[in-house]
C-alpha cells in the first residue's frame, strides 16, 4: 500500500518502486497510519514532499506507544529501518505519546480513586513521581524519545532533523472508532472526574507531553525539531476522542508543519 508513489507503509513495496529509497523516515501511531477516507498526517506530508522527488516509509501500527519503539520488537524494527535507510536519510519523523497517555489501561492509573470533589485538573491526578504517576510517565515518554534519537543519530547525516508532534487538545466525547470504546471519557468517568473537568484533563496532559518535547528541542537545538500543533483544530475537527478528520489531518498540517519542513528544506 502506498500513497501517491511518495508514502510507503511497507518496505517490501517501497523497495520494489522505483527508485527505491526512501530519504524521509516515520516512526510512529495512528497520526501516520490512520485508515479513515482523507487519511492521516503523513498523507498530507507525503503530497507537500512529493515535487522533491523523496520518498518516505512510515513505520509502526495504530495504537503503538512510543515506549515500545525503545523495546523489544518495535525496537528492532527501527534500528532495522535506520540500517537500511539511515545514512540517505534526510529527516526522521516522530509521532508518538498519545497513546502512552490514552485508553482505559494507561489514563485510569494516573487518575486518583475518587476525583468527585475536584476543582481543577491537577486535584485529579496522583500527586509526586512515583509509579502511575503523571510524572513519572512523562519521564518515561521522554526517555524513549531521547533514546531513538541517540540511536538513530549513529547512522543518520549529522545535516538531517527530527520532527515530533503533540498532537492538540482532544475534546472529551466519548466517541471511539467506528463506534468502538473510547480512549479517555472511560477512564475520566470511572474516577468520578467532574465532566467541567473532562476537557482540562487532556489538556493537563497534552500541555504535559508538549513540555517534554519542548525540552529535547532545547537540548539539541537545530537537531530536533517539535512541532506545536495545539489550538489548530476545532470542535468539528474531529472524528472521535483521538482522531481529527481527513479535513482536520490537513489544517494540521497546513497550521503547524510547512513552516518547519520548509525551513529545513524538504517541500
């Protein structure tokens, strides 16, 4: 499967285009795999790159954490593309931590038993950085960012530049995919979060996961580029808890990403 002779889900089909190399590699969740009529983020990506003549390989599956790009088979499937592709590369895209934050299992944890008497997000978290803490995931998500950037950078042109986005502040809806569980109202519920709160939650968070990437961006300036995409979409912008529209995949885009990958001279 391939968009536009320019985006490649599958190394296979990529290496059987031609040419046969790809000098911009993705890495990452639903926000580069999302199967829905208009796409995702790198479908939109892809069409601003393609009258440069590169071509990009995504890696990675709807769902997946950033953490697991740091182990086990999600780690091996990296540095076997960073192998492959790396020292051709000119850029290396990044989208992750939404799901390390999302779904009943990861957000239900970090909320404390009981969130009735409330009166602002932060009351409903678990205080410090110990285990299931706010914190402490956010060190984690961080840790693995630095690490598949220190990886990488083995093998990559030291000219080349990593992209990371933080997503934008999701409203609470409760609507899944295709009428499935939703990620975040389950868990919001469940800890008796008082629904005026709902939307200051995700925005605790995404605010949370935005200051880690701002923080990588400081320490390898000119490296590691984030990519600030809140306050771009609207109420109707998205198609549930996680996911814009085809449109809003592309207002994205057009809002927070040209700038920066015109700047670095890939479209």
């Amino acid at each position: 499967m391939a968009h536009n002779d320019v985006v490649y889900w599958s190394m296979q089909e990529l290496q059987e285009s031609v040419p046969s190399n790809a000098q911009v590699l993705a890495f990452g969740d639903s926000w580069f795999h999302y199967p829905m009529l208009g796409g995702s983020l790198i479908n939109n990506i892809g069409d601003l790159v393609k009258p440069t003549g590169r071509k990009i390989l995504v890696t990675g599956k709807n769902g997946v954490e950033i953490r697991k790009f740091a182990e086990g088979y999600w780690q091996q499937r990296f540095r076997s593309v960073i192998r492959f592709y790396g020292k051709t590369c000119d850029a290396v895209l990044l989208s992750g931590g939404g799901n390390d934050f999302a779904g009943f299992d990861d957000l239900r944890p970090l909320l404390k038993g009981d969130c009735s008497n409330a009166t602002t997000a932060e009351e409903c978290f678990r205080e410090g950085d110990g285990e299931d803490t706010i914190i402490r995931l956010q060190k984690q998500v961080h840790a693995a960012y630095a690490q598949l950037i220190t990886e990488a950078s083995l093998t990559i042109p030291g000219s080349a530049k990593f992209f990371a986005h933080n997503y934008d502040y999701a409203p609470v809806t409760g609507k899944g995919f295709m009428g499935g569980e939703a990620w975040i109202r389950p868990a919001l519920e469940d800890a008796r979060v008082p629904k005026k709160l709902h939307n200051a939650c995700v925005k605790l968070i995404i605010d949370g996961h935005s200051n880690t990437l701002a923080q990588l961006q400081s320490s390898l300036p000119g490296r590691f580029v984030f990519i600030d995409s809140r306050n771009t979409l609207g109420p109707k912008d998205w198609a549930n808890e996680l996911h814009p529209t085809g449109k809003g995949f592309d207002k994205v885009v057009k809002a927070a990403w040209v700038s920066p990958l015109k700047q670095a001279g890939l479209i």
